[in-house]
C-alpha cells in the first residue's frame, strides 16, 4: 500500500514537471511534498463529495417515498418525469429515475465533461438503489404539508448533489446545452420544460394534483438555492472616489475585510474629461451593506458605488467575522 502511494505521488509530482516543461530525471524532495500535497486534497475534496452526494441521495430518497409517491405529487425536471410515467404505468420509480436521466447523463459528459458525468451516475444509480431498497414511514397525507415537505426534502437532496459536484436532476443540462444552441436563458427553458410537465400532470392526473406540485416544484427550487447558495447573500461593491485611500484604510479597519485597488480613469462634466482615480472593489455581507454606506458617507457623501450579488466566494477574508469597534 505504502509503495503504491509512494508510486502514485511521484506521478503526480512528475505530471506537474512536465506541465512546466522541467526535468523529470530526478524528483526532488520539494517536488515528492508537493505532489503528497495535491493528492491530499484529491482525495479530500473527493470524501467530500461523496459525502454530500451520499446526504442529498437520502434526502431526496426520503421527499419521493416519505411525502410524494403515497400522494402522486410531481416535482419538475427529470424526476417530475419519472413521477409521473410511474403514476401512469406503474413502472419502478427507480427504474424511471435511470432510463429518464441516461440522456442527460450522456449530454453531461458532452457538455460538464467526465468527472462530473462519472459523479452524476453514482449519485443517480445511488438514488435508484436506495428508492428500491430501503423502506421509509408515510409522513402525513395532508396534501399542503406533503407539496411543501417534500419538495424541501427533494430540492435538499438536489442541493446536496450539486454541492458534491454531480445531479440527480438533469434538466439543467438540458437547459444549459439548449441555451448554448439557441441563444436564451437557462431559466426560460427550464420554465417551458416545466410548463409542459405540470400541463401533462393536469391532464393525466387533475388539475389539484398539478397545483400542489407546482408548490412541490417552489418548494424544492428554494430549498435548492440555499443549500447551493448559502445562507448569506454577498454583495460585490466597486468605489470609485477621490479619498479611495480613506476608503480603503476604513474597508480594512472597520469593516474588517478585504479589498482589491487597481487603477483606472473616471469620465466627468459636458466634455468627458477623464482623471486617473483608484477603483476599490471588495465583497460584503448583505447585513453589512447599511454599515459600509454609513462608514463611505462620512468620508465623501457623493462617492460613486455599485453594488451586485455574489453567489459565492472562496479565499479572502469574506468569511472572517468582521472586526469590532
């Protein structure tokens, strides 16, 4: 075992030398640390994953057979599919959640190449086996509680699988590969697939059914966001003002974070004059936005800012706990 992790580092180590076009003769001991470094990593981020994969496939799991199969509620996308093929020929759920999602699994590879289509097959057949295996109690038959319980229980799961880097929903692919050819937005062509599946659940099951899976479809799509998103908004401020260095020094020690200054021009007045003005550009919280424009006030009340969500953030001090004063 010992010798195959060494074999495997100095593989790793030699891969990284030929990348930079050095010498692969000799590895050295920096280049063998170096090469244990990126392996470790690996095999973290891959844990990871396979822990989160493993959570949503359960979650979601739970969503069909604790709350949405006992009252043929759908969700959207390829498990609204699935549900309702299953209501209407009672094929296997689980069997559906395959056969519906090979193709978005192929078109993956094609699109997200193949670790992320390798990812989204263990976390489909993963939800497939546990949907045929494993037995989990009827929750409630009120149809509000159902519509609202699970969906959350389903998008979690979803959300869950996204985070480890694969889905157990391919109707984003779809959307992202349709975008590409055709030139719209992700969101618009989820919503016409999402028109279509919910229009077929009215006419083949009832117009009451489809309603409540619209708040399924709500519910899972919110919960969604949140676990990809997070539980913080942030906020991408960029200041262009004459005191940039005040306003840098105050990002610092007040706000307790980090900023970026790079240099640029400001254009002004009837002829477009330009100056040369340092540009500040970091990233806040949303319940730090009233405390930044108090703090930029005090130093130049007519400072130009513009503010824009950030999904996420990674590096930096964003995630510190700002400091006090």
């Amino acid at each position: 075992m010992k010798s195959l992790l060494r074999k495997l580092i100095a593989s790793t180590a030699r891969k990284e030398m030929i990348s930079k076009n050095m010498k692969n003769d000799q590895i050295t001991p920096y280049q063998l640390a170096k090469g244990y470094r990126a392996i470790t990593i690996t095999a973290k981020r891959y844990m990871r994953d396979l822990m989160l994969m493993t959570a949503g496939v359960f979650s979601a799991a739970f969503g069909f057979k604790g709350f949405l199969l006992t009252n043929e509620f759908i969700d959207g996308g390829a498990t609204g599919i699935s549900l309702l093929v299953s209501f209407l020929t009672d094929i296997p759920l689980a069997l559906l959640i395959l056969c519906v999602n090979i193709p978005f699994i192929i078109l993956g590879y094609k699109t997200m190449g193949s670790t992320f289509a390798i990812k989204t097959v263990i976390a489909i057949s993963g939800l497939a086996t546990v949907l045929a295996t494993v037995s989990f109690p009827n929750v409630t038959n009120d149809n509000l509680l159902v519509a609202i319980f699970g969906g959350f229980f389903l998008g979690a799961g979803i959300g869950l699988s996204v985070r480890g880097g694969a889905v157990i929903d391919g109707t984003e692919i779809l959307a992202i590969w349709l975008s590409r050819k055709l030139g719209t937005t992700i969101g618009d062509i989820i919503i016409i697939i999402n028109v279509i599946i919910f229009s077929a659940a009215a006419y083949f099951l009832s117009i009451e059914i489809a309603l409540y899976s619209m708040i399924t479809y709500l519910a899972a799509s919110k919960t969604l966001d949140f676990i990809v998103e997070g539980i913080e908004e942030y906020i991408g401020v960029t200041i262009v003002s004459s005191h940039s260095e005040e306003i840098r020094q105050m990002i610092i020690d007040k706000m307790g974070r980090g900023c970026t200054v790079y240099s640029g021009k400001k254009g002004y007045g009837k002829k477009g004059e330009t100056k040369d003005v340092d540009i500040i550009y970091t990233v806040i919280t949303r319940l730090e936005i009233n405390k930044l424009n108090t703090e930029i006030e005090k130093i130049e009340p007519d400072t130009f800012v513009v503010m824009s969500s950030v999904k996420d953030t990674k590096g930096g001090m964003i995630k510190k706990r700002p400091l006090k004063h």
